[in-house]
C-alpha cells in the first residue's frame, strides 16, 4: 500500500507544481475533453500532454464522424465479415472436395 501511496504523492506533487502555461494547457485539454483537471491529470502524468491531446483530439473527430454518419455502422460491418469468412470457407471446400 506505501508504494501506491508514494505513487499518489509523486502524482499530486507534479500537479501541484504544474506552471502556469500548463496548467492553462491542462485546463483548455479538459474542457476539450468533457472533463476537469483533476480527473484529467492522471492521465496526463502517466502518458504526457501530447498523447492525451492527440487522443482527445481523435476521440472528438471520431464523434463527430459518427454524428455526420461517415462510419459503418457495426451491424453492417460484422455482416459483411460474416459473408467473407463464409465465401472463403465455400471456396476451401470446392479446392479440397
């Protein structure tokens, strides 16, 4: 429990010794992200500003994708996977029967 314990405190210092202009940068990629600076931290003390960025940047594009209907939905998808694996198997049987 001391070495999670220590994990926190090394956590809670760095956000504590944040700079201004990142904790501005933490600030607007929360907002971006629907979320606060204090949820957002771990993230962003673990994996680093410019991956949490491009993962919330991905993740808003991929939304907004969706709501513009420029995705497959899964249904269709999952069928179209289904009529491949079948037409394969049907053509492995002819080649071996």
């Amino acid at each position: 429990m001391a070495v999670m314990d220590s994990k926190l405190n090394k956590q809670a210092e760095a956000f504590a010794a944040l700079t201004a202009e990142d904790r501005v940068r933490l600030d607007k990629l929360a907002v971006l992200a629907g979320s606060t600076a204090e949820d957002l931290w771990p993230a962003v003390y673990r994996y680093g500003f410019q991956d949490i960025e491009e993962s919330v940047r991905a993740d808003l594009d991929a939304q907004a994708e969706r709501a513009a209907g420029l995705t497959i939905p899964h249904e269709e998808v999952m069928a179209n996977a289904q009529r491949m694996i079948d037409s394969h198997g049907k053509q492995r049987k002819r080649r071996v029967g």
